[in-house]
C-alpha cells in the first residue's frame, strides 16, 4: 500500500520504545540496527522522512556498507540526501571515524602474531577504507609480538612506489627480527601482480642481508586478503 510520506508520523508520535533513542535506553545499544544508530546521530530527518527514514535511505544508498559510509565526503553527503547538510555530514563521518579508530586500540598492547589473520587484523583497519593504495609494514619483535606498524608509501588507484631503504630502515629503527609486508588494492581484486611478487621477492632477499625475516605480503581489500605463505608463493 502506498503511503504519502507527508502523512509520516514522526519519531516523536512512535510508541517510545520504537524511537531509536528511547530504545537504546530501554533495551541497550546492542539491540539497535544500523539505520538506528545512524538515526541518533542525524537527531532529524527532512520534511519528508524522519531521522530513521532518512538513515535507511543513506544505509540503502551505499548496500548497507559501513565501510562504503565511511569513504565518504562532506561534500558527497550533503549534496546526495536532502536533509543532511554540512553538519550531519560532518556528525557521520566523525561517528564513522571514531569507531574505526576504537578497532586500533587493542593493537597498542603487543599482540601476538601467529597468524596471516592475525596480521590482517593488525593492519586491515588501516587500509580496508581507502580509495588509493598505501603500503604498510607490521614490525614484529623475536617472539612475534607487535612493535609498530609503519606507513611506507602511499601511491593511486593501482600503484604505490616502495623504497627498500625506507623499509628496512624503519625495521632497524624498531629493532625489529621480522616484518610482515601489505598493501590495499581498493579494485576489490586479491590477486597479485607481478611487480607484487618481484617486489616481495626483492625485499625478502634484502631482509636476509639484514637478519630481518619477511615473514609474509598481505593483500587486503575488502573481498578478504590474500596472504603469500598462507598461498605458498614465498
């Protein structure tokens, strides 16, 4: 049945438990959807959509991807949905921000890393919502343990330059024993390219040199990873 949106009943004509933040109050954050979540934080629809109809079509919009949310610009925003200006823009991308950035936290406590997984969960938050391609180094200490993880370079859409020099420089900076290697490619695609696999190469032989083991190459987008030893292609 069609209904004209100028007959919505607004967040306030809701039976209080159905408003997102009455919600959170009486039923606790976790039982919250996106849409409502998002709906707090735009506090207001338009006139003609509440604050929770306005998120949906946000949420619809981008195929319910927070991650795809999170790539976003102001500008983006507040010119794609009517009802979000520049504030609630500003109000989204923070909220976004903020809990990309409480995903970092734990890392600050020297994980151990016995795994490409969990490599992929020390390095991915840093470039899972990137638009161009970075390179990373995860720097590991001789009992595996997380020391640092470095930005070496930063390129376009489908290529960064990396410098060896940089690289191990960093590495003995940390003292680091080992090095995990990663990079995005924001096409979505995993496979590696073969200035990939002779740049790992590369680097694993300059590493040898040094006493620095490179332990693995990560491939992160958000199809998932690929990681080089798990694959076999060291």
């Amino acid at each position: 049945m069609y209904h004209d949106p100028k007959e919505r009943i607004s967040i306030k004509g809701w039976a209080e438990e159905d408003r997102p933040r009455e919600k959170l109050l009486l039923k606790g954050k976790k039982q919250l959807t996106d849409a409502e979540l998002l709906a707090i934080i735009l506090g207001s629809g338009n006139r003609d959509e509440s604050a929770l109809g306005l998120a949906q079509r946000i949420l619809h919009a981008y195929d319910a991807d927070l991650n795809e949310l999170g790539r976003c610009s102001v500008k983006e925003l507040s010119e794609r949905f009517n009802g979000v200006g520049e504030a609630k823009a500003i109000s989204i991308i923070a909220a976004l921000e903020l809990g990309h950035r409480r995903q970092l936290l734990p890392l600050q406590k020297r994980p151990l890393i016995s795994s490409s997984k969990d490599a992929y969960l020390a390095l991915a938050p840093l470039v899972l919502d990137l638009s161009t391609e970075e390179f990373w180094i995860l720097l590991l200490n001789q009992a595996n343990r997380m020391v640092g993880r470095e930005k070496i370079s930063a390129g376009g859409f489908s290529s960064t330059v990396v410098d060896a020099r940089v690289i191990f420089k960093k590495a003995l900076e940390y003292n680091a024993a080992s090095i995990v290697l990663c990079h995005n490619h924001p096409s979505g695609n995993l496979r590696p390219s073969q200035a990939d696999l002779d740049l790992t190469q590369s680097l694993r032989k300059a590493g040898l040199q040094l006493d620095i083991l490179v332990q693995d190459h990560l491939i992160v987008s958000e199809a998932g990873y690929l990681s080089f030893a798990d694959e076999g292609i060291f």
